[in-house]
C-alpha cells in the first residue's frame, strides 16, 4: 500500500513537471494592442519566449501557426521570417496569406542542430513579423487557430532520435499542449482629416484681408 501510495504520488509530481515545463513556453503576439487607422498599416510580431526556464534549455526546431482575423477589417501583406532558425540556407520557411480569408498560415523548418538553435534563440526570439493593412473601422482580435496544423516543435537535445513528435516525453514537445499562447488586440478608428493649423488660417485671413485693403485704396486714388 505504502509503495502504491509512492508510486502515485511519483507520478503526480511528474505531472506537475510536465505541465509547468509546457506551459512555461509561451508564443505571443507583439503588440498586445494597436491603435491604426483606415488606410493604414501596421506590424505584428509573432515572439516565443520561456526557453531557458527548464535545463537543458529548449530550442525551436520547427514551427506552423495559423494567426486568425477579420477579413473584413483587416488585409495581411505580408511576412518577414526571423533568424533564430538559421539563415536563407538553413531553413526552409515560407507563408500562406492568401487561399483562405481571415487566416495567416507561418511555417519554417530548421536544418540546424540543437547547439547552433540554442546560440541563435536564446530565451526568447522572433518567429516571424506580419504586416497588415486596416481596411474599415472596428475591432478585431489577432488568435492562434489551434487545430490540427498547431505545430510549435521544442527540443533539448541533439539526439536525431529523439526529435519532438507529440507532447507525452517531457524533454520534447509539440501540438498546442505544449505551450501558452497569447493574442491581441486591433482598435481600427475612421481615416482622419488633418485639421488646419490655426496659425496658417489667421495669417491667411490677414493677408486677404490686406489685400482687400490695398485694392480699396487703389480704386480711392484713381478717383
């Protein structure tokens, strides 16, 4: 009885390690909030973070995101990849912005090792950047969709054998068990019209009204 309780108290433990070495990798959204207007742009930044809370620290072998938005208030543009995966001929990585509206499909995939991803990532780094056009007023919320496509691979190790394939091995980690994501949030406000500089109108208004003046005095000689 007294192993069995052991045992079971073993395994709970192992749970909890499992769980906060999951959920102390976080991937989110930067900013949180923007403020934009019709007609303009604006630039969201998709961060991991939390690699070094376990040792050996993790690394980001691979990745496929779905960002999700309204098509209706929102254009996404374009990409920029960062290089914590290595360079143009480390990695190969790409996007999707345009087969289905509202969706914004990342993807990358390293041919690094663990020692070369762990001097490029450190703790945290930049997956990839998204840019987007406002294109009505409102609100809209920026959200990882977590389906089937939700692949963060996280690895500690150089072991080829032991490369992420799902989330039940602590020391390796993929699908959306694996990490905390984050959001955000986008405040759209009607195009505005520049307001004229009061400065500009007074002396406008003075000039005319000088003008007016001369043209009265002219006429006044000539009588």
């Amino acid at each position: 009885m007294i192993t069995a309780k052991r045992a079971a108290g073993l395994l709970a433990l192992l749970c909890c390690v499992c769980s906060w070495h999951a959920m102390a990798t976080r991937i989110d959204l930067n900013p949180t909030l923007t403020n934009t207007s019709v007609g303009s742009s604006f630039s969201v930044a998709v961060v991991v973070s939390g690699l070094s809370a376990v040792s050996p620290a993790l690394a980001v072998t691979d990745f496929d995101l779905d960002i999700s938005y309204n098509p209706l208030l929102l254009n996404a543009t374009g990409v920029s990849f960062g290089t914590g995966l290595g360079g143009p001929l480390d990695n190969i990585s790409g996007s999707d912005l345009l087969s289905t509206p509202g969706i914004a499909d990342l993807f990358a995939f390293s041919f690094d090792d663990y020692p070369t991803l762990l001097g490029l990532q450190g703790d945290s780094f930049t997956l990839a950047t998204l840019t987007f056009l406002s294109l009505a007023p409102g609100t809209d919320s920026l959200a990882f969709v977590q389906n089937d496509a939700f692949i963060v691979a996280l690895t500690n190790t150089d072991d080829p054998s032991a490369f992420p394939v799902n989330g039940v091995d602590p020391t390796v980690c993929q699908e959306v068990s694996c990490v905390a994501v984050g959001g955000a949030r986008v405040v759209i406000n009607e195009a505005t019209v520049p307001e004229p500089n009061p400065l500009l109108l007074l002396g406008g208004a003075l000039l005319a009204f000088a003008g007016a003046r001369r043209a009265r005095n002219h006429q006044t000689a000539k009588r």
